[in-house]
C-alpha cells in the first residue's frame, strides 16, 4: 500500500514523486525519481527509477529540519546576507 503525496515535475519526462508506503511492516518515505512509460494504445503510465531516497518514517522531523535550513539559506541568499553553515 503507498499512499501518493505530492508529485513535482522535473521535466516533460519525469517526475519527483514523493509517498509514503509500507515495507515488511515499516512505513516508508519514499522521494523518487518517475518516468513516463508509454503503454500499447497510446496511455501513459509512470514507472519508479532507482534514483531516489526511502527513508524511515521515524527519520521525518529530521527531514523537515534540513528543509527549514533550506528555507532559511534561501531566504538570506535572496537577502543577500551570507547564509551561514551548520
């Protein structure tokens, strides 16, 4: 069982897919790279490559950390101050 989240397009090709899913009984975060795979009669369906990252659900509120830092040394590099180093 995954359960979608979010999918971000990262050209007319491919895209970021992040989900959560299930894996002998532990749950998953899953940031994938898709790609467009073409079916007899002309449907497309997206298919996982290997380029990617799973990681516990346990390691979520670290994830979340390294994205308030990304924030962050966004918004000082478009302020342009320095941003600093951890």
């Amino acid at each position: 069982m995954s359960v979608l989240i979010k999918d971000i397009k990262k050209n007319n090709n491919e895209i970021i897919r992040i989900e959560v899913s299930e894996f002998k009984g532990r749950e998953l975060i899953n940031i994938r790279v898709w790609f467009q795979s073409i079916l007899p009669g002309g449907d497309v369906e997206y298919k996982p490559t290997q380029k990617g990252v799973t990681l516990n659900i346990a390691e979520f509120a670290e994830l979340k950390d390294g994205i308030d830092k990304l924030a962050n040394y966004l918004s000082d590099k478009e302020a342009g101050s320095a941003p600093g180093q951890p």
